[in-house]
C-alpha cells in the first residue's frame, strides 16, 4: 500500500496546508522588497502611472491612475503582452534617461505642465530616438497610449477599469452581455 493511501483526513490537510504556504513562500515576487507588483519594479509602476494619469487625467471623472490601468498593464505583461517584457522595461529605462537629461528629475517627480510637454514631444516624434533600444521615443508613445485607452475602457476582468469607472462616464449601462441571454 502506498504511503499517501494511508493518510487520515487530518494528515492530509495538514500537507496539503504545508504545500500550499511552501508554494506562497517560493512566489517569484520579490517579497523582500515589499514589490507589489506581478513584472513592473515601484519605479517603473509610478512612472506608468504618471504617464497613463497625463494620457487620461482625472476631472470630474476617475483618471487612469484610479481606474488602476498599470495595474492593467502589469498582469497583462505576464500573460498575453509576455512578448511585450523586454520592450516595456528597455523603454521605461530610455524614458527615464531623456526626462532626465531634459528636466534633471524623474517623469513622476515633474510638474504637469512639463509631464504634458514631454509627452507631448513624443507623441509630435521630437524626442531624439539616440539611447532608445528597440523602440523609438514615438513608437512607445504610440503603444502606451493604445495600451492606457484598453486598461481604462476594458472590461474590468483585465485587471483595469476599476469600479467600471470608463463605462460609467460613458452612460454603458452594466453587465455588458458577453455572449449570453440575460432575462428580465
């Protein structure tokens, strides 16, 4: 007979307890530093954050930041934008060294009104593509913004769109019918 056959209940609940917190414990999240997120350092997630509120600021609506599109972004960088990875942390690091080398700051740390016109250079490709590797200044700008717009007017599911904060502001009454017959 098998050792597992001859478990109790109770033994087995215990491994299946022990197993369980061993998986939590060798998650590949970087639990020293205290890293919430899934692929995106800190750094990198308050940078996308400033940039996505600039690309889709709050007003009297939620902006992108509070509809959690980077949150969006992170756990879609570990599935379907995997082939994305080396692209969004190559960019995020020429980012930072222009708006360095422009303002002397980080893109987080600016004022709105110099957020606005860097971003703005961007996307009006005058950001010297010289120490971008694998995209240029214009051609990530391009992907963020495609990128914001589905975490913030996505189905919440994704990750974005929290409280279903887009779809409020446009009048889309909820549950949006998803291949199903919903009966009165």
């Amino acid at each position: 007979m098998s050792w597992y056959k001859s478990l109790s209940r109770r033994q087995f609940i215990q491994l299946g307890a022990a197993a369980t917190a061993a998986m939590g414990v060798s998650c590949n999240r970087n639990c020293a530093s205290l890293n919430p997120w899934r692929f995106l350092t800190v750094d990198e997630a308050r940078t996308l954050a400033a940039i996505c509120d600039q690309l889709i600021p709050p007003d009297q609506d939620a902006g992108a930041s509070w509809a959690r599109v980077v949150n969006y972004l992170d756990i879609q960088l570990c599935g379907p934008f995997v082939h994305l990875r080396n692209t969004y942390r190559r960019a995020l690091v020429s980012f930072d060294r222009s708006v360095r080398a422009r303002f002397g700051k980080a893109f987080a740390s600016l004022s709105s009104d110099q957020q606005i016109s860097f971003l703005r250079a961007m996307e009006a490709n005058e950001v010297a593509p010289s120490g971008w590797s694998g995209i240029s200044p214009f051609a990530f700008f391009e992907l963020l913004l495609n990128h914001t717009m589905q975490g913030y007017y996505g189905d919440p599911r994704h990750g974005g769109n929290r409280d279903r904060a887009s779809w409020k502001m446009v009048g889309l009454c909820y549950p949006p019918i998803r291949g199903r017959q919903h009966y009165a």
